[in-house]
C-alpha cells in the first residue's frame, strides 16, 4: 500500500521486543487494556539495502526497567529465560526508545508478525509520548511465506532460521537474539531469490502503523443470509481513509462462507476485504465485514480462493484435507 520506495541506500531495522504481562486476578490502579504487556527489552539491527544485497550496519540493543508490571509473568520467565533481578539493569522506557528511533532515522522497520508495532504504540500512549512511530513497517513473516513456498501458513523465526540451515548459536527468544536471527533470515530470502522480485514483495505488504489499516463493518439483521451479504456491498463503497470511490480489482465471489474481493483507491492503494454471515440467537442473519490494506499474504488469500471459486465454484474444492480456515489477523 502507501508504500516507500527502495533503491540503493535504504536502510531496513530489524527489531524485535520483548514485553512483561500484568499478573492474572491481580489489581491494577489503571486499566490493563491499555497495557497490555509493558516492553523489558528492544533489540535491533539496521542494513543498508545496496545493489541486490542487505549489507549489515549497526546493532542496538536495550533492557528497560519496568515500572508498571515489575514482577515477571510465569509465562514471560518461561519464554526469556528472564529473572526478575534482571529487570533492575533496564534504562527507563523514554530514555530506551529515545535511542531506539533516533538508530532508526528513516529506516523501514522490519519485524516478525504484526503485533511489535502496536505494542510499541500502545506503550507511548500509556507512558503519554508521541505514539506516531514515522517509520513504514514490514512484517517479515509473510514474506518469508512466499518465497519459502508457504503461502498462507505463519511459521515461527526458528521455522525460518532452520529453512534457511542458519546457525543456531544463540538462544531464542531474547528480542536481541530474535532480531538477530530474523535479520539473517531477511538477507537469506535476498540471497535466494531474485531482488526484484523481493523489493517489489516487500514494496507492496509494508504498511504505515500510524495510519489505521484495518475497518471492521457489522450489518443490520436480515432474514436471510443472501440479503445478510449484500448488506456488506455499501462498506466496500469508498476508501475509509479518503472517501474516494473504490475501483474494483476482483469482483467479490462468494466461497463457501466467505465473501471476498480486492479493490482499490486510487490514492491509497488496494484493500482486501471478506465478509462472513453470521446468525445470531434470534435465528437472524448479518454481515461482519473486514476490509483492510492488502498484505502480501492477502493478496495470496484472495487469489487462490479466486481459483479455487472459478473451478469449484461457491461450494469450493471438496474436502480431501480438512479445509484450513484462513487465520482472523
Ligand atoms: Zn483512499
């Protein structure tokens, strides 16, 4: 979408973060929806992008003392290896991402799966900073999908690192050692695979974390569930950024229980969207639509089940395998 061009001489940070969680039954004296998991740690590693190869640069790595959940979630001690004496040696979280953006400069960040940004923004927003990061974002996870043949499945960093036969000599699961693994695997899919092909992947799936990407759309109760369907059709209308009137990619096909189509804005880019009906205990039928900025992986969604639709038709390829359900992200 509202993609940043790459030539010669753009850099990439890859980071990746680790974040503590508030206690189960515990009170808090604010609300934890707010604060979902409070960031102990950011590792990065920044490459410049030259002539079909990712060229390292420069690392950043930092542990932030927590001040809101200062004791260790069982399940963060679990995963990082992390005691809670460790959480004494942080910097505090302003003083932490001061250094982390200005290491980032105009870079793009690149990262594992999409939820590194909206946690980062979530904590600006708690701790009252500026939550607009200025910076594109690249999930990384999807990309390794595609070229690794894996449309359509989320594979972890690990997965990744043992396609790719890379060196397995630190531990996982530290946000330093994950950003380092998740860099190596970023100049691996470079490596093996045709850099144009690569910049245009990653030109149209990195995406703008300060601009809402995501709309969600629940229509009125309908008696049955072809009307529940077309009531989605006015959603799909406009851009919900600008207003302007969405042209049409592919047309919306229905499959199975899902609605798809791909449109566009002139001005930001294409949108995924998919619509389910649902019934609720009325014995109703409604619409619940999404419509997001494509990713790559949508872009995959949305054709594959094209092809399946223009050779099976609505009812879809019958079940030889169990039909894997597209993941709600
Ligand atoms: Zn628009």
């Amino acid at each position: 979408m509202l993609s940043k061009k790459i030539t010669d001489g753009t850099e990439f940070v890859v980071f990746d973060m680790e974040w503590n969680q508030p206690m189960p039954g515990k009170e808090y004296p604010f609300e934890v929806s707010k604060l979902t998991g409070e960031i102990i740690e950011i590792g990065a590693l920044k490459y410049v992008y030259d002539n079909g190869e990712l060229i390292y640069k420069d690392s950043f790595s930092t542990d932030i003392v927590p001040v809101k959940y200062t004791k260790l979630h069982y399940h963060v001690k679990k995963v990082t290896h992390k005691k809670n004496a460790d959480l004494l040696n942080g910097i505090p979280f302003k003083d932490a991402y001061s250094g982390f953006r200005d290491f980032c400069g105009d870079a793009i960040l690149v990262g594992w799966g999409s939820s590194d940004p909206s946690m980062l923004k979530m904590n600006l927003e708690f701790f009252g900073m500026d939550p607009k990061l200025g910076m594109f974002f690249l999930d990384l996870q999807p990309i390794f999908s595609l070229f690794a043949g894996l449309q359509g499945t989320q594979r972890s960093v690990e997965a990744a690192v043992d396609f790719y036969k890379i060196d397995k000599n630190e531990i996982f699961h530290s946000a330093t050692a994950d950003a380092h693994y998740t860099g190596a695997v970023f100049e691996e899919i470079f490596k093996h695979n045709k850099p144009s092909e690569v910049i245009s992947a990653i030109s149209s799936s990195s995406i703008d974390p300060d601009v809402p990407s995501d709309f969600s759309f629940v229509g009125p109760e309908c008696l049955d569930s072809i009307s529940a369907f077309a009531t989605a059709g006015s959603f799909m209308k406009d851009c919900p950024l600008c207003g302007n009137r969405l042209s049409v990619k592919i047309p919306a096909f229905r499959i199975r229980k899902s609605q798809y189509a791909l449109l566009e804005c002139r001005e930001h880019g294409e949108l995924f969207s998919r619509t389910r009906v649902k019934k609720n205990k009325a014995g109703n039928y409604y619409s619940a639509s999404v419509l997001r900025f494509a990713t790559q992986n949508d872009y995959w969604l949305v054709a594959s089940k094209k092809e399946e639709f223009d050779k099976y038709g609505e009812k879809g390829q019958p079940a030889v395998k169990p039909v894997e359900e597209e993941k709600e992200s």
